[in-house]
C-alpha cells in the first residue's frame, strides 16, 4: 500500500493527514502554527516535522506494533521509505522565494518520500475547494486571502499580505479593531461596547488598559474574533458594524480577483477558515456583497479540510508511478 502526506502549514496550526492510494483517509495529526514568516523558518520546520511524524507514527503503530515511525529515525539511520510515495506540504509564505527553497530543500531531507511538492497553503485550500476545476477560495483565519484559478489554468492571489499591513477580514483584523473599539469606549471617545468587559474577562485584566503593554501575539488577537461574533448575534451594534465591515473587506477581495481573471469564469466562490466556520451571520454578508459584484456567483463553505487538497495533490504527484490515472 503506497502512503501520501499532505500538510497543511498556517498561521495558527499546523495539519498532517496521510491517505492510501484508494483515496482513503488513514490518520491526521495537528501541531502548532508554522508559517515561516510569522514564525521563523527553523520554529517551522519544527511544527511541520512534529505534525509529519505524528500522522506517520499513527499509522505505523496501527501496522506495526512499536516499531519505529515512518519518518524521524536517529540522525544517521534515514532512507527512503518506499510506502511514503509523495509528500506535499502547503505553507503560508513559501511563494518568496527566500523562503521556499530552504524548506523545500529541508523538507527532502527531513520526510523521506519518492516525489515532493512546497506548495502555499492557498493552493492546498484551492485544491480542496474544487480540485482542477476553475474557481475561487476565499480564506479568512488568522490571516485572509483570495486565491482563484481560471479556465485557462491562469491563478492569482488577491490580500494575504499579514497582518501588520493587510489581512482585512480576518480573526486578527477582527480582534484587533474590537481591542481599539474597547480602548475608545474607555476613553469615552467611542460607542459603548460589550466588547470592553468581555475582551477584559477573556484575558483576565481588571481593565482594558491593561491589555496595551501585553504584547499579544497574532494567534492570540486572532482568538477574540469569536467574542466580536457572539456580541454581533446578541446586537451590540460596534460588534455589528465590525462583522458588516470584515464581510465586506472580504468580498472586495474576491470581486477584485474574480475581475482580474474574467469573473465569468469564477462562478464558484468557497469561504474556508475559521471566521467563515464560526457562524452564519458573516459568510451570509459576505456573499450578499459578493453577488452584488459578480452576479451569478455560487457561494458555498468549504467542506473538507483545506489539508485534503495537499493529500490529493500529493497523490496526483504519486499517480504515474502507481499507474492510478
């Protein structure tokens, strides 16, 4: 049985799935975020190892009793495994060059595997959405992108530039406009918010100010998007305009893509990531905001894991050998 690794590498986690030839789904394992550019390429390649080697010991325990994993033997004793036929890994920021071609290099190395592919985790997700098919992803997790592919095979991304100069829509771009919401409620320069006391109660401070000298990480501004959600559902009117903002940040990205493409060709429009997840009252916004700039656009949430994408890929990578085409 010829195995295939897909990893997903992102902001806030990093996903490993493994699956057979058959297109079977054999085990999946999750370690911590791994995008090189937010994290470091060496704190990466530590998440993407642990994730890899978590998913192959899975599996090679079930077969196998104890017997060392597939991957992560002593320095010394690697070879190439002739069961791991493909690895594809998708992580965010390896289009710079700078940063892709060490970790391809080192992803050789360190995973064992007959064929690699480094692909971005826009991509994987793409792939997920709608295989070889035209269309468009739009993500909106930690950070936020629209990728899309035409009929021509033509692809182009649109946002996903981070977070301290663009990611609009995002959980990041979310929690850190409901922190100054709250610092001007406290000031008394803006609307009184819910999002004061509950900003204050998740992080355990006596008082907003207090949240200026912690220097919060993305992932953890990130992780206060769902209070800004639930406020919105419950009325409060900042988290509200927030949510109506972010929807339409995130629309103005898929209609400039599918514009720059032929939007005729991007009928199908899938939402994938977190904010997308949490609820209804966002996605609904922005497909409202979408259909008004590419009438006749389908819009859908993402179904599968955007990981899947990189194990079909990889399998793709593997299909000659195997004869599976």
């Amino acid at each position: 049985m010829a195995l295939f690794l897909g990893i997903d590498g992102g902001g806030s986690r990093t996903q490993a799935c493994l699956g057979d030839e058959h297109g079977r789904i054999l085990a999946t394992a999750t370690a911590g975020p791994s995008n090189p550019v937010k994290v470091g390429i060496e704190a990466a390649k530590i998440e993407l190892l642990r994730a890899a080697r978590g998913v192959l010991r899975s599996v090679s325990n079930q077969a196998a009793g104890d017997k060392p994993p597939l991957a992560g033997r002593a320095q010394g004793q690697r070879r190439q495994n002739p069961l791991l036929m493909a690895v594809c890994a998708g992580v965010a920021g390896v289009d710079r060059a700078v940063v892709g071609r060490p970790l391809l290099a080192w992803l050789r190395k360190a995973i064992p595997a007959r064929h690699h592919l480094l692909t971005t985790d826009m991509a994987i997700a793409l792939h997920a959405a709608l295989g070889a098919d035209a269309g468009m992803i739009v993500e909106s997790g930690t950070g936020s992108f629209a990728y899309a592919r035409n009929s021509r095979g033509e692809t182009l991304r649109v946002g996903g530039w981070g977070a301290a100069f663009d990611d609009p829509g995002s959980g990041y771009d979310l929690g850190r406009k409901a922190i100054m919401a709250a610092l001007r409620d406290f000031d008394g320069r803006g609307e009184r918010t819910v999002l004061t006391s509950r900003i204050c109660r998740a992080l355990k401070l006596s008082d907003i100010t207090q949240i200026v000298p912690k220097k919060l990480d993305p992932q953890q501004v990130a992780a206060l998007f769902p209070l800004v959600l639930e406020a919105a559902r419950q009325g409060d009117r900042v988290a509200r305009r927030l949510c109506s903002q972010a929807a339409f940040d995130l629309a103005q990205m898929a209609v400039a893509v599918g514009r720059r493409l032929g939007r005729r060709a991007m009928v199908p429009v899938v939402c994938a990531g977190g904010v997308f997840r949490s609820g209804p009252t966002l996605w609904r916004a922005f497909a409202r905001h979408v259909r008004q700039g590419m009438p006749g656009a389908r819009v859908r949430l993402l179904q599968n894991e955007p990981v899947e994408g990189a194990v079909a890929m990889a399998r793709e990578l593997g299909a000659e050998d195997l004869c599976l085409k």
